[in-house]
C-alpha cells in the first residue's frame, strides 16, 4: 500500500501555524496534483479559503475538542476523503503524546513534525507555561521562530531548544517572510584561550556546543568544576564522566550531562564526588557515544568544594 504521509504541526495559537501550512500547500505548491486532507484543531486568525482549497484537491475537517480526535475518528476521515497527504493543524493547548501513541489509518506515516513559536512571546511563555512549551518541543523535527528581527536573542533561544530536543533543527523566520541565516551570537568563553576556563553559568552552554560541533573543541583544553559519575559495576576502569546536573525545564526534568573521560586513576575518585579538573578534549570513536564524539584526557585533578548551587542551566 502506497504511504500517505502526515505532517504535524504544533504551537501555541496565532504562532503562525496556519500561515505555514498554507505557505506549504500553495506557495511550495506542495499540495498539487495530490488529494490533500487538513485537520484542523484551533480557529486562528488566518483561515482556510474553500475557493483555494478546491485548487489543491484539498478538504478541511475541523475538530474541537480533544477528546473528538480518536482512532476511530481518523479512521472515518480516511474512508471519506481517501487522502494522499494529511496536514494537522494541532491544538497548541493539547498534550501532543496522547496522539503520537494512537494508532493511525493503515498506511498513514508521520513523516515530519514541525512547530512554530512566535519569537515575541516565546519568553514569557517559557516564565508562565514553561511545562506546556517543553512538551510541543520535545517531539518535533523542526522549530520555526518566526517574526524575528535584530534584538531576537536566537543563541538563548537555540540553546533553550537544544537543551530539551538535541536533534531539533532550528530556523529564524524575519517578520517580513525571509529566513534569518547569520551565525549564531558569540559563545560567553574564549576558545583561543591557552585554557578554556568555564563557569557554571557556562558549563551548559559549552556542552550543548561540545555536542552538536565536537570538532571544533579537538585539542583544546578545558577547566571547570565537576561532580563526578563513576558508579561501581556500572562503567568500565579507567574511565570515568565528569560533569554536572543541569535542570532542562523543570524539577522533574533535571539531568546529568558529561562527556567520557579516560584517566588510568579513575579508581581514586570517588563517585559523586567534587572536582576541580583541566582536560584536553579530543574527537575519536567511543562505544558510549555508538561513533565519534568528545572525550576528556585529564591534565590536572583536584578535590573542589561543593558549589552553592549544584545544577547549571541552558541560558
């Protein structure tokens, strides 16, 4: 049976979710010569003419209430429109796991799920409903912040992103349509420096960039206070994952996060104890890593004083 592709977009109402489907189905004429169906959850500001819905072959069902979107639901609209493509316009107040578990029509494949965040409210957002943002970030493919301009803090942004959904790819929409493509703003440290010296508030930040551009840091040294991940039985001699736990949304999602570290005294160091340590990064092939990725060489190893606040954070 020939694959019907799903796309699922998520955000919170009037983030633009409308106006990117649209841009999709005629300005990419991604909806020609395919019978198109588009559930829609939420009514938004921008709406779906039927004259330009006819020429894309397209049908527009719109659903309310979450508690309509069901298995057997999708399954009607399946037999009734016969679908080549399904555009989902999800509500952005709704749970988006519930429906990534149901069970879709035979041959229906979700190929690609996409959010859209409005970057003049992004933040507040974040202060006042951070757990309800996380969790329509999690999942997705792609992260459009749209209405950008000069004073979008896009490094905070990405790295806020990056934090929670690492594979996630980010792109900045300017208010006038155009894509914003420049480099992402300065990293807070010196990476000529002789020695890479890290605070805590940038520890987070490093690793975020250590993870997604490893080669960058090849043969560089770098400081920073640690806590140290050895547990017994669990990881092999000589080996041991210095770093710190770092709080992505919430209490609830608090984490460890540490590169490999090979030191042939790992032994003497005791697990979850402090440590003041300078290492050198190099980019080779570690199991814990299934490839390529950054792992420590120690040069220097001292006892440290556990800090006032023991977690660091993505911004």
């Amino acid at each position: 049976m020939e694959e019907i592709p799903v796309y699922l977009f998520t955000g919170f109402m009037d983030s633009g979710k409308t106006s990117l489907i649209h841009e999709t189905l005629y300005d990419n004429e991604f909806g020609k010569d395919a019978r198109n169906l588009i559930i829609c959850c939420e009514d938004g500001e921008v709406e779906y003419e039927e004259a330009k819905l006819q020429t894309i072959m397209g049908h527009l069902v719109m659903i309310e209430e979450q508690e309509e979107l069901t298995e057997e639901k999708l399954e009607q609209l399946n037999e009734t429109y016969h679908p080549q493509q399904v555009f989902i316009e999800y509500n952005g107040t709704w749970e988006v796991g519930p429906f990534l578990e149901m069970k879709l029509p035979k041959g229906w494949e979700i190929v690609q799920l996409l959010a859209t965040v409005d970057a003049d409210t992004f933040e507040m957002y974040l202060a006042n409903m951070r757990s309800m943002m996380m969790e329509q970030l999690f999942p997705v493919d792609v992260v459009i912040f749209n209405r950008c301009d000069d004073n979008t803090p896009r490094g905070k942004f990405r790295r806020t992103v990056k934090a929670l959904n690492r594979r996630a790819q980010i792109v900045y929409e300017r208010k006038d349509g155009t894509i914003d493509d420049r480099d992402m703003e300065e990293l807070p440290f010196d990476l000529n420096a002789e020695v890479i010296d890290l605070s805590d508030a940038d520890y987070g930040i490093w690793y975020l960039d250590a993870m997604e551009n490893p080669k960058k840091y090849e043969g560089k040294k770098i400081h920073f206070l640690a806590l140290v991940y050895r547990p017994e039985h669990k990881i092999k001699r000589g080996v041991f994952v210095p770093g710190r736990f770092a709080m992505t949304c919430c209490e609830a999602d608090i984490q460890f996060i540490g590169f490999k570290c090979k030191y042939d005294q790992a032994d003497r160091i005791a697990h979850r104890s402090w440590i003041d340590i300078t290492a050198e990064v190099k980019y080779e092939f570690a199991m814990e890593y299934r490839g390529k990725g950054p792992v420590l060489y120690p040069v220097s190893i001292k006892p440290a004083e556990k800090p006032e606040d023991e977690l660091v954070y993505f911004s």
